[in-house]
C-alpha cells in the first residue's frame, strides 16, 4: 500500500525549505590511517622518538639511555570533517580536524590533537587554523611528522580579516599570544600575555609559483608569579618578518625558500628556543627578547607519476642572552631525503633519511640520525548531502 502525504500551504513550504538548503550544502569526511616505523641510530627524548625535532635532543645523551632505538607509531594518523551551506548571500565554510600526537602535556602519547577548528563567512574567519604568520606551502614533501626546524609552523586560535582575495591576497589578524621566558638564573618567572599578537601576510599566486611576505608585531612580557603584584614584572615589543615562496620547475617540481628574522618569535616557530631571557648585569638581570634567524632550502623532485623524492636542510639560530644556561637552545639544523612511491591517489609509502642536530648555548651539541619507513591509506567520503 502506498501512502501518500500531499504538499500544501504552509506544510509544503516547511518541508522543501530544509531540501533546498541541503542542495546548497556539503558535508565531507576525509583523513588517513598512517604507521612510521623509525629505526634510530641516536638516542633523544622518549617522548620525541617518532619524530625528528632538534630542539627535543638532549643535552647530554647519555641520560637518556644507549644509541639505536625502534619505534612504530600511528600517530599522525588523521582524520577531518569539511562542511559548507549558505548564509545569507554568502558560503559559511567550517573544517574540524584532528590526529594523534600528542604534544604539551600530553607529550609522547597517542591521543586526539586538535590541528583546525575554524568557521569562515566572506572576509571574517574565526577558530584555530594556520597562523597568518605562516606559510603552510612551504612544508616541502616529506613524510616526517614535525618538519623543517627553521619555518613558521604554527596553528593558532585567531580572528582574521582577508578584505583582498584571489591570485594577490592580503590577510591581517590578531591571535592567540603565548611568551616563551627562560628564567635563566631566577626559576621565579614565567610569561606573562596581556595583548593579542597582531599578524599580517601579502600573498601573490602565478603559473611561476607563489611569494608570500609576512609580518608580526607583539608585546612579550613576563611577570613573577607568588610575589607581591607579580614584580618584577616587564615586557618589549616582538616582532617578525618572513618572506616565503616557491618556484615551480619542469612539470612538477619546485624549489621551496623561506627565510624569517626577528625578536621575540620562538613561539611561531616549528622549533625553536624562547622569547624572552635575561641579559645584562647578574645582580639585577635585564629581560629582552631574543633574537631569531630562521631558514628552509628544499627541492622537491618527481621522477615519474608515481615516485618522488624531496631533499634540503633547514635551521633556526638564536643569538641566546648573557644569563641563559649552558644548556640553553642554540641552533637546530634539520635535513633530510628520502624516495616516495604513490600507486595511486589513495597509497603512499615512502622510505626517509634524517640528520637533526642540537648546538647548546656552551657549544655542546648532539644528533639526533634516523631511517623512516611508512604507509599511508587516504580515505574521503565524498559530498555526504
């Protein structure tokens, strides 16, 4: 028996309003399923065995054991939702997505790390997603999690306005502020944040590649926590400059070149020292912001439709103060190469040599020398409306 349930007046228009939303929307789940196996020759932080981060090598290697470790993980698996409908007269796009590398407290665990969070309505966008500072399209091809030392790399909670879009963008925001204070002699202090950063990039697109320049202005302070008002308490002002591009060779190649200088950037950096340290008289230690240099110099290389191969160093200086310890972060040099094999556009397995190297504030320096192995399945479910 059929039934039927006719469409007039008022109950019509209620029912066909939602489907024609529906047809002006898109819901898509996407991600991979991943496992590095990393044999090491060196031994680092256990927390930073699966990944190559100079600035996580020990300073005194013993410590942490014999050379020669194993280890396999999945945790840069993934997984991300895309949804887009219409509000008003204009798309509101939303993404949600995730892995399992843990970091902070949850340093060497296998567990949910927000990576994107964010709504995004005309010029307006609002969540976590990659700092404007940032220049995500110079993450050269590589199949190790944490990357080149010496980029930007961050992604930060942050309101941004992009009144120029297109081949030539111009984008401006302010974001989530986090100081980094070595205390050096005096373990009392720690960072203190009482304004956004302020963040802005100028973008240009071409059949040639992509140049971006960048900039970042922000107070970076520190106070005392537990003593009266918080003093000493003082701040400077941060700031940054990153130009970042890539040029496209043959059919598929590119060359990726980045450098970024300034004072006070160690937080948006994907490894690096800290943002603050005392300098100046022992008896009474003057706080200032520390001074960066950051580069990245990569190829990457396809040999055929279905092998490639990516090869460059990266690094990331810090001219340390006066009172910062011995084992204070220096520099991290970061290089690799490695073969890449994709049957298809849901399979990649790879095979990468690493070499990471540590240089402290006294001039003690480790390495961190390593083979990866991995395999990656991509999956995406398409338009799911």
């Amino acid at each position: 028996m059929n039934i039927r349930f006719p469409l007039r007046g008022l109950g019509a228009a209620a029912l066909l309003a939602p489907m024609a939303c529906l047809a002006d929307s898109s819901f898509e789940v996407y991600g991979f399923g991943m496992v590095d196996y990393v044999q090491g020759f060196d031994r680092v932080t256990p927390e930073w065995e699966d990944t190559l981060r100079p600035g996580r090598i020990p300073y005194d290697q013993d410590s942490v054991g014999s050379d020669g470790q194993a280890v396999l993980s999945v945790r840069q698996s993934r997984l991300g939702v895309n949804a887009s409908t219409m509000a008003g007269d204009s798309e509101l796009v939303t993404k949600f997505e995730f892995d399992m590398f843990g970091v902070g407290a949850d340093e060497g665990q296998t567990t949910i790390r927000l990576r994107h969070a964010y709504g995004e309505w005309k010029s307006i966008l609002a969540g976590q997603t990659n700092s404007v500072f940032m220049d995500g399209d110079v993450f050269p091809n590589v199949i190790d999690y944490w990357g080149p030392s010496g980029m930007v790399f961050l992604r930060n909670p942050q309101i941004r306005w992009t009144p120029i879009q297109g081949d030539s963008t111009f984008a401006m925001a302010i974001e989530n502020p986090g100081s980094g204070v070595d205390s050096g002699q005096d373990p009392g202090t720690a960072g203190d944040d009482e304004y956004p950063d302020l963040t802005a990039h100028f973008r240009q697109v071409g059949d040639w590649g992509h140049f971006q320049v960048a900039g970042i202005l922000r107070q970076v302070g520190y106070d005392t926590p537990n003593a009266p008002d918080g003093s000493p308490d003082d701040s400077e002002l941060g700031w940054g400059v990153n130009l970042t591009g890539t040029i496209n060779m043959f059919e598929k190649d590119r060359i990726i070149l980045g450098v970024v200088h300034g004072d006070g950037i160690s937080n948006y950096m994907n490894d690096g020292g800290v943002d603050m340290a005392p300098d100046g008289d022992a008896a009474d230690p003057d706080y200032k912001v520390v001074p960066l240099t950051g580069l990245i110099a990569y190829y990457d290389h396809y040999w055929n439709d279905h092998y490639s191969s990516s090869i460059g160093y990266s690094s990331t200086e810090i001219d340390n103060m006066d009172f910062q310890t011995a084992d204070a972060f220096e520099k991290g040099e970061y290089a690799s190469v490695n073969l890449l094999h994709t049957p298809n556009d849901k399979v990649l397995m790879g095979v990468e040599y690493l070499f990471g190297k540590r240089t402290a504030n006294d001039g003690t320096t480790g390495y961190d020398r390593r083979v990866q192995f991995s395999v990656k399945y991509n999956f995406s479910s398409g338009n799911l409306l």
